[in-house]
C-alpha cells in the first residue's frame, strides 16, 4: 500500500531542475522499507512467542521491563513482537539478515541487494542529514573517487533510481513473506482450527499484487526517464 502511494507521487511530471518529489519518495521508500521489516518480525514473534528462544540462542537480549508488560495488557504472548521489534535496528540489509538469520534461519537480502540497497540508504541519509549536500564520505564511498567536490555538489534524485529501489524493496519483502509462509506453515500442521495457521496464510494477502507493483513502477520510470539516462543520483 504505501508503495503503490510513492508510485502515485511519481507520476507528478518529471521537471528537470526540481527533484523534490523524487527525493521524498526515495526516503518514503526506505522509511516504508524499514517499517515492513520490523513489523513483520513483530508479526512473527506474536503469532509463534516460541521464537524467542532461537533469538536468545543467537545472543539477542530479550529481556523486557515488567512494567512495560503493565502498560500493554493481556493477552501478552501476542504482543511480545512489538515489545522486541521496538528495541532492534531494521535501519540497514545487513542487520535486517542477520536478525532474520536468528528468527528463523533466514536472510531477506542477497549478498547484492544488500549493496544495491546500501547505496540507497546512503542517498537517503544524504537527503535527511545533509539536505543532499555531497560529504567526502558520501564521494569516496558511493562513487569511489576523489572528495575535491565534496560539500560543493549536490545530487538530483531520478524517477528511475527511486522506481528501482520500490522495486527492490517490493521483491526482497514478496520473497521474504513467501520463505516466512513456507516455514511457518510447517509447523501449523495440518489441523484447519489452528487459529496460528489463518494468520500465517493472511501475510500472504498483498502476494498477488506483487508483480502488477513491478510492472507499473517499471512503466512510470520509463516514461519519466530523462534523456541522459542517468540511473540514479546525479551531481549538479
């Protein structure tokens, strides 16, 4: 759903010295992107507490404050996820596997979307923090060159960067809902009144619209596409 509303503000006409619209759906994308993979893992936790002891086996503190069991009320078990979700960092590919890797085993990003979606957590950060101002940091690490135009230059964000890294994030949340339905159904067994079951087969419900998502994206960034061709953000 808020894909589908990033893709609505891409559709405003492409203007040439004014990516505006273009950088707030990029941090949109990265803000939604997060969000998804905190509350999924909270949706998770809730549905099977059980998992808990594997994320302790992988040295996750999971101890919580009683009276933040008071706050919340009962029935407790099955709001455990949000108290967990709220105190780990989903802000990064990296740490997303690696607490993925402890709920399940599982690991959302491939060795490249972990790159590929890296590079866009960088230009975010530059739009956030530096108002899309280039650092020397910014210079040497995306595009391995020199810092001479650091704090001088500034980046355009495309429509296609930010079309390409929705569709990432759409394709890396569908495969990881399709391995976590995978594995999860397993254990529900085969008993039909296993109310666990019913929720497993409901983070299913947004898989159909998946692939017309892709297509759509695909479709705005082609025609918004400017004539340079560029890819991604470019100095100006």
């Amino acid at each position: 759903m808020n894909l589908s509303g990033i893709l609505e503000l891409l559709k405003v006409p492409y203007k040439e010295y004014d990516s505006t619209v273009e950088e707030l759906a990029l941090i949109g994308v990265v803000a939604y992107t997060e969000a998804f993979f905190k509350d999924h893992f909270a949706s998770v936790v809730n549905v099977f507490p059980e998992r808990i002891a594997l994320l302790k086996k992988g040295k996750r503190d999971v101890t919580v404050d009683l009276t933040d069991l008071l706050e919340i009320g009962p029935p407790l078990p099955s709001k455990f996820g949000f108290l967990l979700s709220e105190r780990l960092d989903f802000g990064s590919p990296g740490e997303v596997n690696r607490i993925y890797h402890d709920l399940f085993p599982l690991t959302p990003f491939s060795k490249d979307e972990v790159a590929e979606f890296n590079q866009v957590i960088h230009c975010r950060n530059l739009l956030v923090h530096h108002g899309g101002i280039a650092t020397l940091g910014y210079c040497k690490g995306i595009h391995r060159k020199s810092g001479d135009r650091a704090f001088q230059d500034s980046i355009r964000v495309t429509k296609e960067f930010v079309g390409r890294a929705a569709i990432l994030a759409n394709e890396v949340a569908s495969k990881t809902v399709r391995a976590t339905i995978s594995r999860l159904s397993d254990e529900c067994g085969a008993d039909p009144s296993d109310i666990r079951k019913r929720a497993v087969d409901l983070m299913g419900d947004f898989l159909d619209q998946s692939e017309e998502l892709k297509a759509n994206y695909n479709k705005v960034c082609l025609v918004y596409l400017p004539e340079s061709g560029d890819a991604g953000p470019v100095e100006q």
